[in-house]
C-alpha cells in the first residue's frame, strides 16, 4: 500500500518497447538497477510500468539495443499537477474548501444525547440551550466536566454522565435511575419517612419476605386492596409484656401474591381502509445550519401521508458540516370501507391480547394462566377472560402513627 502511494506520489509511465533486442534490453535494465513491473506481451510487443526517474535511465540503453519506446499511459501526481497547472480557480477552489473546512471544524454542529428515557431529547436540549450549550458554538466554549456538573445537580433522577467532544459533536451519554423513577411516581413518599406496605391489589399471598417492618399476613393468606401488609410500627414493650410505644420504621419487604386481571376486547368487523393514490408529491429543503430553504414547497390536502428523509454530510462519520438535505415524499389517499374476515378477526384480537400481556411482562406481572376465549359476533367480535398472574403487590405508603407515640431512630 504504502509502496502503490510513493509510485503515484512520484508518478510512473505505461510503455510499450518493440524491436529484435527485447531481452537484452530487459536484462541492462536489470543491470543498471531499472525497475520495471507489470511486464506483458502484447502481439509481439511488451508494454510495462516504470518510474519517471527510471524512463530518463533508458536512452543509453536504447541506442545500444535499438529498441523503440513509446510511451502509452502517464500516472501520479505530476502529471495531475500539470494538467491542472493552468487552472487557478480550481485550486482556489480546493484551498477555500480546505478553509472553510477547517473553520467548520472549530464549532458543534450537533448535540447528540444517548442513554435518556424519561427525559426527552428536546427537554434536555432546551435546557442545555438556555445556558449556552447548543449547536453552533465555539468548541472552546463547551466545558464538559461543567456540563457533568450541570446536569447532575439539575437533575436528580440521573446518577451518571459523560460528556465527550468527537469532532464535530457533542456526545451527552446518560443513565437513569430508572428504579427510583418507578417509585416515586408509583407513591410520592420520601425515602426515609417511616411507612407501611399496603396491598395495591387483592390477592393470594404466594411470598413474603421481610427486611424491615412487622408482616400482617403470611403465606396463603388472601388479601384485599389497601390492606396493611407490613406495618412500620414496631411495638416496644415492657418487662410485664406491655406495649408502652411505637418505634417508627421504613417497611422494606418483597411480596407476591396470586392476582387476577379481568380481560376485555371488542372489534368491529367494519373498518376504514387506506386506499393510496399511485401519484406522489415530493418536496427538496436544504439545510444550512438554522435556515431552511425549500424548493418546490407541497401542496397540502386533507388525506395525506408524509414521510421525512433527511441525508447529512460528515467526514469520517464524526466531522459533519452544517448542511443537509430534507426530502418529503407526500402520499395521498381515500377511505375505503371494509370487512374483516373471520381469520383477519381472530388474528387482531389474538395479537391485541399478545400485546397486553407484553405490557404486563415489561411491568414484572407474571402469568401462570388464563381463560380468554374469543366469541364472534355479526357485526361485532369479543375476546373475554381472565388472566391469573404472580405479582409484587407491596407499595409504600406513610405511616398512621401519631406523633406522641413514635420514638425517632436516630
């Protein structure tokens, strides 16, 4: 590799040699340290590559051998140096190029955020956009162990952040505490408040295990919504037995109990089907930095799809240039009524059914069973059941002792 780039670098010919003394001319070229690759025949002809340094070697050997040389090709960049040499503008043109490269180079042109689920892109980057961290500003600027800072403080629910320049872009890398999420949004009570554990839902207790507090219930023992299931009351008690005081504690417990979940589905058989037109719109924008040019703007009518690609220039997939390419690809269509089929209907509601007990897996809800059958209709088709699942059933929730009789832990 390394060899092909000095050749080009140096520039190199493509001859063809004809004559009775071929292969002695061969053999002084070798002598005198001449190198020559790519050596063919070509009817009763030998073409060949050498150096341009090497082809000025040949004349003494020509007269000796009385070879003709002729030259077929010329390579490298002396010869696109020469050919160009007269073209001013264009490499004007290369070296404004190289400058505006390289001025682009000092500046982000995008802020890309990775990691965050419960905080949007766009609420993130509004934020950072109000204390000056936005595209369009002076690598210089950006401090990123103040943007760490910055964000830690702002937001409490992220435990950690790595900020990263990487050429033109500024990488924002976070982790949620997507647990602690979960919980207060569940119970707005604070972590170190003394609370109980209370049924979210009635059930069958299949699992208790207590880590702090005192369980009411045990295993087996059924239970209703809102019940107390593990109290953070704690009595304290005298020598003769009595309860002379509450100590008040934060229950921590893991719970499971056998639940139910009634389960309902109805589909009409009648529908609204997209019929599209075979004719599409298209529209062109381009992008440069914060304005948009369009080119033959869209005609906007009532029943209309429109899909957005946007293609953007960058340089070894980190230094990218504020400009860009918007096409919009506009589909129309009609309403077309329609009927299911009796497959089609299963078929919706079976995979309406797969969904939901999808969303009650992500939520830690696990199902041992159910007995959701489909019943169809004329004009109208059910799914109906129940769904018998295993799930924690514990939440917080402060606690009702009254203030005289708590007794502070710490």
């Amino acid at each position: 590799m390394i060899s092909k780039l000095l050749c080009y670098i140096k520039g190199y010919l493509l001859i063809r040699i004809r004559g009775d003394s071929i292969e002695r001319f061969i053999n002084l070229c070798r002598f005198q340290e001449i190198q020559l690759w790519g050596l063919f025949s070509n009817n009763h002809q030998y073409e060949m590559y050498l150096s341009i340094s090497d082809f000025r070697k040949l004349r003494p050997i020509q007269r000796k051998t009385g070879i003709h040389i002729q030259i077929q090709k010329k390579y490298g960049l002396p010869f696109l140096i020469h050919r160009y040499s007269r073209r001013k503008l264009f490499f004007l043109g290369c070296l404004m190029f190289c400058l505006i490269l390289n001025t682009f180079c000092h500046f982000i042109w995008n802020v890309q955020i990775s990691g965050n689920q419960f905080y949007t892109d766009e609420v993130l980057k509004t934020d950072l956009a109000a204390h000056g961290i936005h595209p369009f500003i002076q690598r210089n600027n950006v401090n990123c162990e103040r943007i760490v800072r910055y964000l830690r403080n702002e937001y409490h629910d992220i435990v950690w952040v790595s900020v990263s320049l990487v050429g033109t872009r500024l990488q924002i890398q976070i982790k949620e505490n997507t647990e602690q999420e979960l919980l207060s949004s569940a119970d707005p009570v604070e972590q170190h408040t003394p609370t109980d554990l209370i049924a979210s839902k009635a059930g069958t207790i299949t699992e208790i295990i207590t880590r702090n507090g005192i369980p009411q219930f045990h295993k087996g023992d059924s239970v209703k919504e809102g019940d107390i299931l593990v109290s953070g009351s704690v009595p304290i008690k005298n020598d003769g037995g009595e309860i002379i005081s509450y100590q008040a504690q934060t229950s921590d417990a893991d719970i499971l109990a056998e639940t139910s979940y009634q389960y309902e589905d109805t589909l009409s058989h009648s529908y609204q089907k997209k019929i599209y037109k075979k004719r599409e719109q298209y529209q062109f924008q381009i992008g440069i930095g914060n304005f948009l040019y369009i080119i033959h703007p869209l005609k906007e009518q009532k029943n209309q799809e429109i899909h957005l690609n946007r293609t953007s220039f960058s340089f070894f997939q980190q230094l990218q240039v504020p400009f860009y390419i918007e096409k919009k690809t506009a589909r129309s269509y009609t309403f077309h009524t329609d009927t299911y089929t009796k497959e089609e209907v299963k078929a919706k509601l079976s995979d309406h059914f797969n969904l939901f007990c999808s969303d009650l897996a992500k939520k830690g809800v696990q199902i041992t069973s159910n007995s959701v059958k489909i019943h169809l209709g004329v004009s109208a088709s059910t799914a109906t059941g129940t769904i018998y699942t295993i799930e924690k059933i514990g939440v917080p929730k402060e606690s009702t002792i009254p203030e005289a009789e708590r007794i502070n832990t710490e």
